[in-house]
C-alpha cells in the first residue's frame, strides 16, 4: 500500500486528524463542517483570544449556528491552539488564512508565508496539505513549496503532498454555505489529487476537481475579477447615464428583462467586502512578472478607486443646489457595511467617501444597524448614531450608501431635507427633483 | 375620443396598416409576427430583389419558417414595395433599417436618416414611428424627431408620435424567436407610450415599458456592452494563460461550478456579428459627446482588436514549432461563421485572421459547411472547399476558427499535421503538445 493510500485509508475510516490554520470566516466553518462529519479537527489561530473562544465553543463567525459548534467542541471532534508544533499530531493540514493587498496593492503574503515556516518545521512525513487562501496563479507550486522543503528538509509528491483549493464563502448568503457550495480542488500531481479528493469529500458535497494547482488559483481569480469588471462597467455607465438624464437603475431592470446572455450587476459608491476589490490585483501582479499587463483590471480598478470621489462631488453638487458648502454642513451616511444587511464593514467604500467629506470640512455621522462603531485606516472612529427623525432632519443631506432592507425609506426620505442615493433605495423614475439625487 | 385613442381603437379592432421599413433580419420576422395575428403588414425596402421575394412568398431569413412567410403573403396581410411614398397608407411605421459603424467606428446613421426624411416626406397626420435599429441613446429625440418634423411640418406629440423599441433578435436561438423574446418599450411621451403598448401587444408576448425611448436607447447598448467587455476580459486573461501553462477553457467550466454569481464567457480570435463588435462602440462615440471617455469600451475594444493578429501569431508559431515559415505554408481554416451553426460571416474574426495570414505569404483555404464563398473587404474572395483527408492532411496547419458542431474533431485531429485550435474543438488538458496548440 502506498502512503498515499495510507493517508486515504485514514480519511475513509474517519481516523484521520485535520489541522486548519487561521479560524476566521473561512477555516472555522470549515472545521465546523469537518468535525459534524466526525473528523477530529484541531484548530491553530495566532489569536489567543480567537483560540480560546473556540476551544470553549463559543461562535464569532456569523454563518455559522452557535449550537453546532458548541456540540462539535463538547463532542471533542474540535479544539483549536495557539501551539503551533502541534503541527505533527495532523495527517492533514488546510491552510484559511488572508492574504490582503498592502496600500500599493501588492499581494502580503506574509500569512501564507508564516504557515508554510511553520508547516515546514513542524510536520511530520506524509502530511497532506491544501491551501484556500485566495492568491496569484503559481503561489503553491512556486511559493509555498519552496518554503516547505526549505524548512522541512522534505520533498513534495514524496514526503508531503500539496494542493489549491479555493474558499468561496460568500458572507450571509443563505443558500450556499461551506457544505454545499461546489468546491474546485487542484491537488500537485495524482496522489495530492486523491487525496484532496477523498478529504474534501468527507464534507463537501460536490467537488470540482481541476488539472493543478494553477488551474484552481486562476478560478477563484476568474470568477471575482468577472465581478470586478462588470461592477465597474455599470459604475461608469452610471456616471455617463447622470449627465445623459438617464436612470442606469430602470435601464438595469430593463435588460434583465432579456431571458439570456445578461447578469444584472448594479452601480453603487464603490467595490467592498475582503474579494472582489483584491483577487484580481492578485492577477495583475504576477501578470506583470510575465511581462503583460491586464488592461481590463487596470481600468475597472481605475474607475473603483475613482468612485468615493465622484460620490464626494455628488453630494457636494447636491448641497451647492440648496447654496450650501459642504464645509459645515451635516452629513448623516446610512449603512456602512460593504453589502446590505451584514456587518462588515472591510473595504467599504462608503468609509471612504465619509473620509473625504470629513476632510473637506463636513460635520459626518453615520447611522448602521449591524455596525456600532468604524475606525478608518487613519485612526479616526465614528460610533453609529440613533435614526430618530431629529437626527434626519437636522442633517442637511442623509446619504444612503448600503441598501440594508431595514431602512424605512419612505419615512426617511419624508424626514429628511436633502438625499443623496447612490443604493436606489429611492424608487423614482427622475434621477434628481431638488430633494433626491440618485447616481 | 383624443387621436391617440383613435389609433390605438384601430390597432384593437384590428384595421391598423402598419409599414415596416427594412425587411432584414430584424424587420422580416417582425413583419411576419404582426402578420400571423391578422393585422396588414406593408414591408418598405430599397432592394427591389427582397421586395419582390417577400411579395412572391418567398424567405430569405434563417429564423424564418418558409411555410409561415408563404401563408400571410397568400392571405393578403403581407407584401412589400420599393415605393416609399405608400408610407402614407400606414397607421404606423417601424424602422429596422441597418446602423453599421464605418472603418473609424462612427456611427453611420444614413440609413436611419433616410428613413426618416421617407417618412416625413410622405407620412399623413397622427402616425406611430417606432425605431428599433441599435443606436447611441437620444437618437430618437434629438436625431430622429428633427428631421421628421423638419420634413413633414408637422409636430411630434402633436400631429405623430415617437419611441424607441429596441430589436433583441438573437440569430439561430431556437428557444426565443421575435414573439416570444420579451420587448422593451419606450414612447416618448404618454400618449406615444400607450399606442406603443397596444401595439406591439398585438404581435409580442411580453412587454417591458420604460420611461424615456433614451432609456430604451441605453438598455440594447448595456446588454451588448456587457457581453463585449466580458468576452474581452476572457480573452486577454486567455493569452496571459497560454504564457502560464493555464489551460483557460478548463478554468472557465470550473468556475460554471459557482452556482451564483458567474456567467460563463468563452475566448476566441475576436468578436463578430453585427452586434457586439458594434453596439458599445455608438456609446462610445455619443459620450464623447458629454466629455466621457468610456474606458472599459476603450480597453475591450483594443483587446479585440489585436486578437486577429495574436491568433495570427499563435499560427505562426506553432508552424515554427514545426520548423516551418508562414510564408508559403498551407493554412486551412474551419469554420469562417462568426458563431457556431449559422451561415453568417459578418463581422466574422476568422475572415480577419485568414486575411492577415495571406498578408504573410501563407496560401490559404477554408472549409465552412454553411458558407460556401467569402468576400473580404478587399474584395478578394475564397471558396470552401471540401474537407477530404487528403485536404485536410496537406494542410501544414488546419486551425478551427469556428466550432460548428458538424466538425469531426477526432477525424480531422488524426489526419491533420498540426492544429491551432481556438474554440476548444480538441478537448484536452495539455495547451500545447507538439501537434495540437490550444487558445
């Protein structure tokens, strides 16, 4: 029997013992999803706080039911550490930590870089190992490997296998979670394949399985920088659509009347959230290192960072036709989550144009319901005021920048002396009538 | 009774005569569709050969069923003239005339100028004119009704009435066809609304009405802009694949596994047909304009436009791989369509491909089981030739340019030398193998 089949046969008698490092909205549902299957899951998290929270079975992730993970922690199938040399108890390890940009939009692959060092010194001989982080095609093959012999003193295919398998959370979608969301999984050669195959199987109802690990980065990087693309083609057509006394929204509902080849994407502040704004400067980067340049992520990335700025204008061309500057005046933001009803407000663009209008002397609040307090990049916090009517008419324009379905619009629409509404949270015909301006 | 009351009493009893100026793709299907539902059809076209054909029961368009044209002819509801002033017959007129672009990308709007000046020329008072050529939104109300009531003396509102409906015929769809493809519908005006609604009504299943005929305008552009950028993006993360041994056809079916939130778009040698490659380009030219440059229509254009000439290299050097020049090779190309199954050459990247070959010194040839003879701009002309084992293994290359269906890929893979495939006719992994060099 080859260690492979080893390794498969462990899966198969549920003897196996995973490791997942970093327990945020991706590895926690995932072990979550291990170890209801039975699997005994440990956890490594940097954050002592985080580790302890789960090793009591306390829940801080939001798609996961407090219940299941409290009963998978009591039932002993899932503890998680900060210890990281307790590496060698695993057979598998999975590898969900963040891979963020730095401010010059260069991928910090430091996460990754810190697991594989870690991996690489603590492993024991035929451990299994996939990666989910979204990154840049060729990261497994040419990054992680290396780091991992280097450290190990093993060989890839020989003494460990390697695979990309990429997360695709998608953070309060009610239909697809971790489980029975399709998963693509890229194992380095046919034994890192089986394997892949045979462990994910255990808790994901239907695999994708691709040539290599390349392929599988490339996936994840397709289906954002799809998103990115389209989200900033409607952006722009909604800037041009403002000057051609066009409403880009009642276009948008009306081209989806076309019963094929159209998917709705909609105008809005800016691109948020921990993907879509990343993942494909991922691709420009190591696109760059094959002496080619994406001429499509370029422009789409040009007209989101564009965007806080032109709303900043918007609201001060709003304000101007009621002869106010926006210095002085009081601007009320509703909704900072970087999506309408969650509670996140990473990358959100409508921090950014807060921050612009603040610095151009406004006085801003903001009201969220799912968020009590931002700190943006700067250090600066705002805290969530209350939505009474006071606060809505004493603003001299309310700004709806995430369309959570709690807001009464109506209600604050009526209240309200000046709204600006980049969200169509406003449904109107006219883009602008003195009182409401729609982007 | 107002006399849009009237109209619309004439188009629900059924006594309404309606002209249908154009009788192509989009106009013939349309003129048939009214047809069927018993109300009398006149068909205005400049081609006396198309007029007399229609008159004499005869089709000429693909999406057409010969026996349906054959029966309005026969039961008196259909005919056709060249003789422009029998517009004042009509009740309503409806323009399906071509708006091509000329070699700069600008807009040639002759025809619907034509058209117009026709129209008011010879209309009689209280007629409906509804445009449905694909044009830069406010076409209709600042290009259109001048020239109308510039001709006639007459008043838009007043004395006839103006929308915008765009065509959404999709050629060789089987599923939706004229009547059963939902119409988007923009009077100018109320009254011009109402009639619009009642008519089209009569021969269209669903209707979807909108504010404005410029907001109708910006609907047909969005739809083939979406498409164009999105097919641009496949393509040039396609050629970044090719140099990073990723197979992006694989990529592309993994990323179908997302169950939200993609839509699949395929690469190829560029983009054709009388739609996509045109329509984003009269938004382009209209936004400038309003002192806009549209980038993601900038960039898209210019990755399609370079297409030709990369798959002219890709050519190139998978026959250098043979040790063999262009200069002098025999290159022959499957499929000249612009899409798979159909007989339409417009637009079609594969004529711009063998164009540039030849260019080289390549000695050229095609087979296309549904076009039997190519003209190219130069007027140069090519004849498919039969695809024989003995064509097809004298090839020094055989390239498929267009995946029809018919195509006998394993049979032409085994007799041909070398293969360039750019519509993923061979499916394999492997994007390059010596004989077979894969987009």
């Amino acid at each position: 029997m080859s260690q492979a089949d080893d390794i498969i046969r462990k899966i198969q008698d549920g003897s196996i013992k995973i490791g997942i490092i970093g327990l945020g909205y991706v590895g926690l549902p995932l072990a979550v999803s291990f170890a209801r299957k039975g699997i005994e899951v440990l956890g490594f998290e940097k954050s002592a706080k985080k580790a302890e929270s789960v090793s009591a079975g306390k829940n801080y992730i939001g798609d996961i039911q407090d219940e299941e993970l409290a009963a998978v922690v009591k039932g002993g199938k899932l503890s998680a550490t900060t210890d990281f040399p307790r590496i060698r108890e695993c057979d598998a390890l999975i590898i969900c930590v963040p891979t963020p940009l730095d401010k010059f939009k260069k991928p910090d692959m430091s996460y990754i870089e810190a697991s594989c060092v870690e991996i690489g010194k603590h492993m024991k001989r035929c451990t299994f190992i996939s990666l989910e982080s979204t990154t840049y095609p060729t990261t497994t093959e040419d990054f992680m490997k290396p780091i991992i012999e280097r450290e190990s003193g093993m060989k890839e295919a020989v003494d460990f296998w390697l695979c990309f398998s990429p997360e695709r959370v998608d953070p309060g979608n009610r239909t697809y979670k971790t489980e029975n969301t399709p998963k693509v999984v890229g194992g380095l050669g046919e034994d890192a394949q089986r394997i892949a195959m045979a462990l994910y199987g255990k808790a994901i109802q239907h695999l994708y399985p691709v040539s290599s690990p390349r392929a599988a980065e490339m996936v994840k990087i397709l289906e954002n920088t799809y998103r990115l693309i389209n989200i900033s083609l409607i952006n722009e057509l909604a800037l041009l659509s403002g000057r051609m006394d066009i409403n880009i929204w009642e276009v948008i509902e009306a081209a989806k009347s076309k019963p094929y080849g159209f998917q709705a994407f909609y105008p809005g502040p800016g691109i948020g959230g921990h993907c879509i704004p990343l993942d494909p400067f991922f691709l420009e980067y190591i696109a760059k290192g094959f002496n080619f340049d994406l001429t499509m992520i370029n422009a789409a990335g040009n007209i989101n960072n564009l965007m806080p700025y032109r709303m900043m204008n918007k609201i001060a061309f709003a304000l101007n036709r009621h002869k106010k500057a926006m210095n002085g005046s009081r601007i009320l933001f509703l909704g900072v989550a970087y999506k309408p009803d969650i509670d996140d407000p990473r990358e959100s663009p409508a921090i950014l144009v807060m921050e612009q209008v603040a610095h151009k002397g406004a006085e801003v609040s903001y009201h969220d319901p799912h968020i009590a307090e931002i700190v943006d990049e700067h250090g600066r916090s705002w805290k969530s005021v209350d939505l009474t009517d006071e606060a809505i008419s004493n603003a001299d324009c309310v700004v709806f920048t995430t369309n959570h379905s709690i807001f009464d619009v109506d209600r604050i629409v009526e209240k309200a002396r000046l709204v600006v509404d980049m969200r169509n949270a406003v449904k109107r015909t006219h883009i602008e009538d003195g009182k409401v301006f729609k982007l």
